[in-house]
C-alpha cells in the first residue's frame, strides 16, 4: 500500500452542526469537519490534476481541523480497519480501474456503515467504467462534453437546500458534463446544452450538482472541476463545493435525507 500524507487534528468529535458565513454573505447550517476522519483518494488520469487538488483541498480541510490520510492509490478501500475508522470519502481517480476487493470495501463502508462521500467532475463520476454497482452508488456516470471546454450556465435549481441556500446561477467557461444520471438524486443545480455541436441535445437539461443516499450513506457530486482553476476561480462553484464535503461528512451522525421525486414519472 503507498504511504498515505496525513494532515492530523484534535481527536474525532461527535457531530455538531457548523455555522459559518457563506460566500453568498449568507449563514448555513451544516455539519462541522472538525475531528472528522476523512480518507482522501487521489490519481488515475492526470489532465484532471489530481495532485493539484490534493494539495488544495487537503491546505482546507487541515484548516477546517478535519483529520485527513491521503493514498495515491485505491488500496485503502480494501482495508477494512481503514474504512471502519473514517467519516468520509473524498476521490479524485479518473478512469482507472478499481478491484473487486477495493469497490467491495468501498461501497460496504458507505451502505453498511454510513460513511460520507463526495466528489466532483470525473474524479467520481468517470471513474471505474466497467463497475456499474459503483455508478449505482455515485448516481451518475459521464457520457460526453460536447465541444471540449466552452462557456456555458449553471442555474440553481433549489434554492432552498444547505448546499446551495443564497447562491445564484453563474458562468462557467469548463467542460459542460452531459451526464447519464439516475433518477432518484436531490438535483441541486442544472445545466441547459444548446446544439451547436451536436443538434440532438438542444435545450437538454442535465444535472450539475446532487445529493443522495447509498444505503446508510451520503452521496455529493458537482461535475465541476475539470481542473482546479475551474472550481476555485469560481466562487459559487467553489462554495458548492465545499459545503457539499460539509454535508457528507455528517453521514454517520445525522439522519438519512428523505425524498422522492424521480424524474420520469409519479
């Protein structure tokens, strides 16, 4: 197993709620990091900047007292002490592959055990293609980005959630995800395609940012952050962000979320 960078802090503490001034100069309510055990995963395809993100989330979550073991590889999923132990997940692993023991420790900690897990861009959703229980738990899986990095909006899509609560639609000049996504998440925030380059997908509305669950889990992904300028040059994007880790890492201390409302139907 390659030797995890460890970022430590005061002891695990039981969850209390965090209230801190938002970006949108608004206050939220979510769950504190502090003493929460966080596994930080990190590699796979390298134009998604993995190592970047790590030095820039780890830099926070230090400053947030979260107690952080970072792995550039996936060999801590099999590690059932390992994951007993953590509060949250947090990946970046474009691609790749992933085994049977790995994804099976993986999804056992969150469904069984309520561990937390967040992520963003292809880090989580276009990571392990031929694991479709992982997809399951993730909610959505990468498809195409039609004409590469290109300017487009992302409109908030509920207003009223913790994760997005005072933020406004925004700009974004990235990849724009056209996403498969399951129809049982907690859609946050949208984005509409145009045809311009491919004519079939004009006025499609896909996904952005979701919450779900997983068995006993808490599920984050915003399909932001192609790269770290991408995110962190964003403020809403970057608020998104961080407080969606904020909402996951309450996972094991906080009742499941309750909703329904799949898309293709009543």
């Amino acid at each position: 197993m390659a030797k995890a960078i460890a970022l430590s802090s005061a002891a695990a503490l039981p969850f209390a709620g965090a209230s801190f001034q938002s970006e949108a100069d608004e206050t939220i309510l979510l769950p504190s990091l502090k003493g929460k055990k966080i596994l930080f995963t990190y590699g796979g395809w390298k134009g998604h900047e993995p190592e970047k993100f790590r030095d820039y989330i780890m830099v926070w979550l230090k400053e947030e007292s979260a107690e952080v073991l970072a792995y550039s590889t996936l060999d801590p999923y099999s590690d059932k002490a390992i994951m007993d132990s953590i509060d949250l997940v947090i990946q970046v692993f474009t691609m790749s592959t992933i085994t049977k023991e790995q994804e099976k420790g993986l999804l056992d900690a969150i469904a069984k055990n309520g561990t937390g897990m967040a992520g963003w861009h292809g880090g989580m959703c276009d990571a392990f293609r031929n694991n479709t229980e992982y997809q399951f738990m993730t909610g959505g899986q990468w498809v195409a980005h039609p004409g590469g990095v290109i300017d487009y909006k992302v409109n908030i899509s509920n207003k009223n959630d913790e994760v997005t609560k005072g933020l406004k639609d925004f700009a974004m000049h990235s990849e724009q995800y056209y996403m498969h996504v399951d129809p049982n998440v907690k859609v946050l925030a949208t984005t509409r395609f145009n045809g311009d380059i491919n004519s079939w997908i004009d006025g499609c509305v896909i996904p952005v940012t979701w919450k779900k669950m997983y068995g006993k889990g808490r599920i984050f992904f915003t399909s932001l952050g192609h790269n770290l300028d991408h995110i962190t040059k964003v403020p809403e994007a970057r608020t998104m962000l961080k407080r969606g880790i904020h909402w996951a890492a309450g996972s094991k201390y906080l009742p499941a979320e309750k909703w329904m409302s799949a898309v293709y139907g009543k």
